[in-house]
C-alpha cells in the first residue's frame, strides 16, 4: 500500500507546484497509471532565478525537477513493514506552449523512516 504520497515541480530549488495523491494499493507485479493535476500558485522567485529563467526560455531548453515521495507499507501475513521511497526526476522541456520532452533521468532511493522524520509531505495547501 502506498500512503502519504506527495508530488512537487521544482525549478533551481524554488517550488511552484505541489500535489498530494490519495492513498492506494497495489498487488504484485501490477502498475498503476496515475494522473496528477499539478497546479502553480502565484509564486516570486529571487532575481537571479528569473534571470536563469528567462536564459532558459530564450535557449528553449527548461529544466525542472520533479520530486516525489511514497510511503510504502506492505504487509506479510501479520508483519507489518514500511519504509520511505523518493523519486526524482530532471526534465529538460521546450519553451512554452510547445513543452515537447527533451530528455529525462529519474532516479528512486529507499529511505528510512528516521530519515523522514519531522518532514510532512502530505499535508499540503493548494
């Protein structure tokens, strides 16, 4: 079971878009597809992120990280276990309105959950 599952667009380490996803289950050897409506808030970013942002925009080459975290439970027969994933994801996409993919490279790590501790990354204000 994947519970507090939470999805956050980055770009150069400055948020602009979060969403928390509900809980869900999964058997073995299954896949699930699922979409995520990620909606930005007016956010100001400091000047020298607007200045890369424009470089950005100009050379039609954007580039956002896409950090997602799942706690993961999985039980077997009456023991339970649970254990901290975070996945992330460094997008390169084109200009606006375009946005065609450029390239990608994701990466998944295992955390423990002393690690999260003191972090909460399903509570989130949209």
């Amino acid at each position: 079971m994947f519970e507090k599952v939470s999805v956050k667009i980055l770009f150069t380490d400055e948020m602009i878009a979060t969403q928390g996803i509900l809980p869900f289950s999964l058997r073995n050897n299954t896949t699930r597809l699922q979409t995520i409506h990620l909606v930005a808030k007016p956010i100001f970013l400091p000047i020298n992120d607007m200045v890369e942002l424009r470089r950005q925009v100009t050379s039609n080459m954007i580039e956002y990280e896409i950090i997602s975290r799942f706690r993961v439970k999985v039980v077997i027969g009456y023991i339970n276990y649970s254990y901290w994933l975070k996945g992330s994801c460094q997008l390169q996409l084109t200009s606006p309105p375009a946005d065609d993919l450029l390239s990608r490279k994701y990466t998944l790590q295992k955390y423990d959950e002393e690690c999260m501790m003191g972090d909460i990354y399903i509570n989130i204000d949209i």
